[in-house]
C-alpha cells in the first residue's frame, strides 16, 4: 500500500469529511484550493488509504446523525401530543434491537386455532416420510373399504369409488 506525503494525507482526510457530507468533486475542490479533478484521483493513486478514510468519515456522521435522531424521539417522547409520544414510543419498542445492533428476536408462530391445531400438531412432530407413508396408508385405507358405486334408482353398481 502506497502511503501520501503528510500534506496530501491531510488534504485527503478533509476531502474525505467533504466527501461523505455529500460535496462534488468539484466542490472539494474548490474548498481545499484545487481541482475536483486533482482531488478525485487521490481515490486512484492511494485506494486503500482514501478507502480507510473515507469508511471512518462516513461511519463517524452516521453515528452523530443517529444521536441526533435519538435526541429528536427523545424530545418527542415528552411531547404534549399523545399520539405523537405514542407514536415515538412505538418507533423506539420496534426497533430497539436494530438502534443496539442486535439480530432481531422473531416471534413464534400462532398454533392453528380449532380442532386441527393437534392434527397439525402431530403432522410436525413427524418427518416427511413418516407423513407420507401416514397419507398413503390413510388413503390405501380408505380405498379397501370403499365400496361400489350403487345409482339412486336400484340398477347395477358402478365402479367402486373413495369413501
């Protein structure tokens, strides 16, 4: 890694605060009483070191605009609007694991409501094959007991069909 002379390390640092704010190149430029195209190839010439700036730069605002942000729910919170405290409340309840960086715990699923709830139940304690060969059993069941077709008027059975 190829490293700036401590005067463009300097120069880079402050395009790099300008940079992460959003400036154009062009703007950088002129701030720093250069070329925005000058400035640019900085990027080209010493990747790895604008790179490291430019990341720290951009974590630094994101950290000072979330303490801003955490401020303004704050200030809500103690709100005379009701719905407005409630509303930031809810904001902070919802997305405390993401504002502390932590995975998101996820709620269990509701159980089935009614009388299929320990059907399902009993499906899910079992793998896959043993609901197939359940399936198949039920329905080869079902089969054997069927029995023939017989028409509403008395004539011949039609062919034997599921029970």
């Amino acid at each position: 890694m190829e490293f700036p002379p401590p005067d463009v390390l300097h120069l880079m640092t402050l395009a790099s605060e300008l940079r992460a704010r959003g400036c154009s190149w062009e703007t950088i430029g002129l701030k720093l009483h250069r070329t925005g195209r000058s400035c640019r190839r900085w990027t080209d010439r010493y990747p790895e070191v604008w790179e490291q700036l430019y990341q720290a730069e951009k974590t630094r605002l994101v950290v000072l605009v979330g303490n801003e942000a955490m401020e303004c729910l704050r200030q809500m919170l103690r709100d005379k609007d009701g719905k407005l405290r409630q509303n930031a409340a809810k904001f902070l309840c919802t997305h405390t694991d993401d504002l502390l960086g932590r995975p998101r715990r996820t709620a269990k699923p509701a159980a089935p409501p009614g009388e299929w709830a320990p059907f399902i139940a009993y499906l899910e304690s079992h793998s896959d094959e043993e609901v197939r060969a359940y399936v198949e059993q039920h329905l080869a069941n079902r089969h054997s007991q069927a029995g023939a077709a017989v028409p509403a008027g008395g004539c011949e059975p039609g062919p034997a069909v599921g029970g």
